[in-house]
C-alpha cells in the first residue's frame, strides 16, 4: 500500500469521526443517487459520479425546506490547498445539487399534454454542503475564494495538537512497511469504512490502535489518541447565516459546563478577540439567570473557533474596525444552533443566543470612545 493513499484514508477517518461525536451519521447509499465500489462511496452528478471522501447528515433538519447533508472533501496534500481545489469543490457543489435523472421516455411524453405522469424521478431531494478540509491549511487565494462562494473550510491543525500533527506530516512509505500485513490493510479499510458497527468487521485495525494507543513512539496510535481528547470537548455549531463553526475548549472544563447549562434553560453568551489574532473568536458561556458574567468566571465556558472565511472577508472590508466588529456580532452571531454530543439524543441541537444586554454596552462605550476622540482631535487642531 502506498503512504499517500494510507495517509489520505486516516485524514477521512479523522474528519468523520470529528462530526460524528457531534451527531452527525454516515449517509448510507441508495444505490442509485449514491453507492459504494469498495473502500470508495460515490455519489452521482450531472457530468459524473464523484468520490465523497466524507458524506454526513446533521442529527436534526430544518423543517419547510429539502434535508441537508454536509460533504468534505478531504486533501491530505504535503502543502497547502490551493485556488484550484477550492473551485472545484464549488462546482462539486453545483454538479451534484443540480443532478436530475430525466429520461428518454419522460422528455418524449413531455410532447403530449395529457400526460399522467411527470418527467421528474420520485425521490427524495437533498440540499448539499461542499467543504474542504486540508491536512497544511489553504493558501491566500483559496480562503477569499472560499469567502465569496460560502465553502467551509476545515484544517487539520485545528483539531490536532501540535505533537500529533507533527507525526501525521511524518508518515510515509517506511511507516507504513513496517505495520504486517493483514493488520496495514485492515486499518485501511476501517479508515474508509462509514458504516455503522465498523469496530466488529475490522478486528485486526482494532487489535493494534489498542496496542499503540498508549505507545508515545507510535504514530498512528498517538494521532488517535490526541484526537479522542480533542473531540470530547469541541462542539459544532451553526449560524443563522448557514456557516459551520467548531468550538474548540479554551479553558478546562468548558465542555463539562456547557453540558450541565443545557438543562438550565436560556443560555447567554459574549464574544471577544485578540488584535494580535483577529481570526480566532472565543466565545464565553453562561447561563442567561446569571446577572454579570465578571462576577461568575468560575462559572463560564469557554470555547475558541476560526471566524468562517466569508465573515472575516466582509470584517476586513472595513479594516477590521472595532465598530465594525459590533455590527458583525450582532448580525451574525445572535444565535448559534449547536449539535449536541452522539449520546445525547434527547437533545440533539441547542442554542446559545447572544447577550444583548451586553452588546449594547460595548457599542454604547465604542460610541464614547469613538466621541471622545473625536474631541481630542478637534480641540487640538
């Protein structure tokens, strides 16, 4: 087996695995619209069947509208992913979206207006999502790309420390000689395989990541292990704007606290940056009883995410001005529909809703600011 190919199946396994701890399920082919040619799963378009490295449903659906499902494709690329990926990936988008199967014999009743039936297949309809996820980032122009055409993004080193990210870029062809085979082949397939009960079928794969699970000289054991910590303390969420966010623990016990808040009721929560690195936010949570959130830090969860591409593009149209800022809390983040843990099924979406009371207060002390200036400038000229 080669190591690119190896390599490319545990990004996959890494990205599935990241939304499904977050509800999301593996879409299970049709046969028709979507199939599988072992270890691949396919999913038809207009000009071709494409291979869907990662093809997901969110544990809930919107109502009045046709069900989503959410596709990444996964570049696991020695460098970072350029314009042409990102292009593509929208016109994945498009070609997928727009598939419709019409046949010879629907478009010739389409002659006759008394037809009985219509020229359209009976089937269900999705609305898909095309991202990309890149194991070294996106370069400049893949990101404003992205921005302009509303294609989530998704690196690796978002998700992996930096140790585990490390020995990821290491893998090659001698790493992956050295694992016997039918073990090498076995944890191929269960990288590739997204259905459910997939630990039973692949024995062999299981066997040696619970042998190098706890073994800091392996690699592959290692990257795993540094995940699983990772994923029981992020979160997904998504905008009213349609952009996916991952919330990433910022301080410890956050995800123990966001889990204990759900069954208070409301919950309130405030946004900051750092002008350092305006494309990280961090989010602050806590129940909406609570009367100040400095007089209850202990009390507060904590979580980082990267600001979603098309957002940051419009904030740097204004040169990333803190009043600008305000606008684009307000606008785009008043609620956050987050996708509960797998477990929780009795709860599989809730919502974190902005503190008003609290963005008013900074817009009010922006404007001051901003007056106070203002009259500096003015009474010194």
């Amino acid at each position: 087996m080669k190591a690119p190919q190896f390599k490319g199946a545990l990004f996959e396994y890494l990205i599935r695995k990241l939304l499904a701890n977050c509800g999301f399920f593996s879409v299970q082919p049709d046969n028709i619209y979507t199939f599988e040619r072992h270890p691949l799963f396919f999913i038809n378009g207009r000009g071709a069947a494409h291979d869907a490295d990662v093809l997901m449903e969110p544990p809930i659906q919107m109502p009045f509208g046709y069900p989503t499902r959410l596709l990444f494709e996964c570049k696991a690329y020695d460098s970072k992913a350029g314009l042409p990926i990102v292009r593509n990936a929208l016109g994945l988008k498009y070609d997928i979206n727009e598939f419709e199967i019409v046949t010879k014999k629907s478009l010739l009743e389409r002659q006759n207006n008394l037809r009985a039936s219509y020229a359209v297949e009976n089937r269900n309809r999705y609305v898909y999502q095309v991202g990309v996820a890149s194991a070294e980032g996106f370069s400049k122009n893949a990101f404003e790309f992205a921005a302009n055409n509303k294609i989530p993004l998704l690196s690796l080193e978002w998700i992996l420390d930096t140790r585990a990210l490390s020995l990821y870029r290491s893998i090659g062809q001698q790493l992956v000689d050295s694992i016997r085979e039918p073990v090498s082949t076995d944890l191929y397939n269960y990288f590739k395989d997204r259905n459910p009960g997939s630990d039973s079928r692949h024995m062999d794969a299981i066997g040696f990541l619970e042998e190098t699970k706890q073994d800091e000289s392996s690699r592959i054991g290692y990257i795993i292990s540094s995940l699983n910590k990772k994923i029981d303390s992020t979160y997904i969420g998504l905008l009213e704007s349609g952009d996916l966010i991952f919330l990433f623990e910022q301080r410890p016990n956050s995800a123990r606290l966001l889990q204990e808040y759900q069954s208070s009721g409301k919950l309130s929560a405030q946004l900051h940056y750092r002008r350092e690195d305006p494309g990280i936010w961090y989010l602050s949570v806590y129940p909406h009883y609570l009367n100040t959130l400095n007089d209850n830090l202990q009390n507060v969860a904590e979580f980082k995410f990267y600001v979603p591409a098309n957002i940051m593009s419009i904030w740097k149209e204004f040169n990333l001005s803190r009043t600008k800022s305000i606008d684009i809390k307000g606008e785009y983040f008043s609620k956050i529909f987050v996708f509960n843990k797998v477990g929780r099924r009795d709860l599989p979406v809730f919502t974190i809703n902005l503190d008003r009371r609290w963005l008013s207060q900074v817009a009010q002390a922006e404007e001051d600011f901003s007056r106070t200036k203002q009259d500096e400038n003015e009474s010194g000229e």
